[in-house]
C-alpha cells in the first residue's frame, strides 16, 4: 500500500473516529442519555482528527507503530474534548488506554523485534507518571491526578520513541500551556486567576514531538 493511499485510508477513518469521538464527548459523563448529541459544532473535530490522521500516516506509513499511534490519536481527540469542556480527564478513556496502546506497541516490537524500545516505553510511562505525581504534590490546584495519568499514558508512546522524545514532548506540554495562557489573557478571554485544563496542551506537546521524533532522534 502506497503512502498516499494509507494516509487517504487513515483520513476517511479519522473523520468517524472525530464523529464519534465528538458524540461521546457530547454525551459525557456517560450517566444517562440527557446530554448534547455534539460537544462541538461539527465539522471541526472531525476534519480536525481526520487531518491528525493523515499526519500521524504520514509519520508511521505502513509500519506496525501505526495502529497504536492512530489508537492515541483518536484517544487524544476525546480526552482533549472533554478535559477543555469539563476540566476533566476522565479514567474510564485514560487507564484503558493505556493498556491498549501497551498492546498495541508489544505486537508492533514483537513483529520488529524490537524489545528494547518496548521495554523503554514501559519506562518512560513509569518516568513520566512519578514526575507528575510529584508535581500534583507540588502544586495540587495546577496540575491533578487525571493529567498524572495522561502523562503516563503518553510518557507510554513517546518513551517508545526515545528518552530525547520523552524529554521534549514533556517540555513542550508545559511550553504549549504557557502559550496559550498568554494568547488567552491578551484576548481577555481568561483573568489572571484563571484556570485552564493541561491536558490539551500536553497532547499537543506530545503530537509536536511525535511529528518530530525523526529529526530529534537524529
């Protein structure tokens, strides 16, 4: 399968994963059927993810790396959603996602032989999620348990591609959010005692050092 077909392939299915991942954050917290059938109005998630698609097919071609890597996008999508909405990361997304992408990333290092990186991204997971235990230790009211548990999830994935990885999309999480707090205040959008939820900006810091990983990695 060529390149621009997989990534073809991948954007058509990335625009019903962004549907359905926008059902669900529109339906969250999952207790009844009261809730709004879209968190956003469409097509933006969904175009959104179909795009995130295509990169991360681009990124991964045909490798095995590249269900688990689509698995994180669409799982990113969601908690995205939902963290900017709710403030919010819910564990019923995060801890399975986490075993999943475990899955996911030991059947691509069994079919490459490539152990090593799975053992590395098992300890980044670790890495990452004892740094931001710490963290919440430090500084309960900025940062919570649930980003805790998103950043093993992602210490997960970006472990898998190198410590260098790792280092970089931790840094750039706090970077993104030190933006966006500045872009929002200029725009009056938020005061200076304003909260805004990390999780976003900790995937997006995770997604600029995937689509990175090559040239940081040398």
């Amino acid at each position: 399968m060529t390149a621009a077909l997989t990534a073809f392939l991948t954007g058509v299915l990335g625009l019903g994963i962004g549907h359905l991942a926008n059902r669900m954050a529109g339906r969250f917290p999952w207790s009844d059927d009261d809730g709004r059938a879209l968190a956003v109005r469409p097509p933006v998630v969904e175009l959104g993810t179909a795009l995130l698609f295509v990169l991360v097919a681009l990124r991964f071609e045909s490798s095995w790396e590249l269900p688990a890597f689509l698995f994180l996008a669409g799982a990113g999508v969601l908690l995205a959603v939902i963290d900017r909405q709710h403030k919010l990361l819910p564990d019923r997304v995060t801890l399975p996602s986490i075993g999943i992408g475990a899955l996911l990333l030991a059947v691509a290092a069994v079919t490459t032989g490539n152990g090593a990186a799975l053992l590395r991204a098992v300890l980044g997971a670790v890495v990452l999620y004892v740094v931001f235990v710490v963290l919440v230790l430090i500084s309960p009211r900025s940062i919570g348990m649930g980003d805790a548990k998103l950043a093993a999830l992602l210490g997960l994935y970006l472990g898998w591609l190198g410590w260098g990885v790792l280092l970089v999309g931790a840094a750039a999480g706090f970077a993104v959010q030190a933006v966006l707090a500045l872009v929002l205040l200029a725009s009056r959008r938020i005061g200076l005692r304003g909260e805004l939820p990390f999780g976003p900006a900790m995937l997006i810091g995770a997604a600029l050092a995937i689509g990175w990983s090559d040239a940081l990695l040398g």
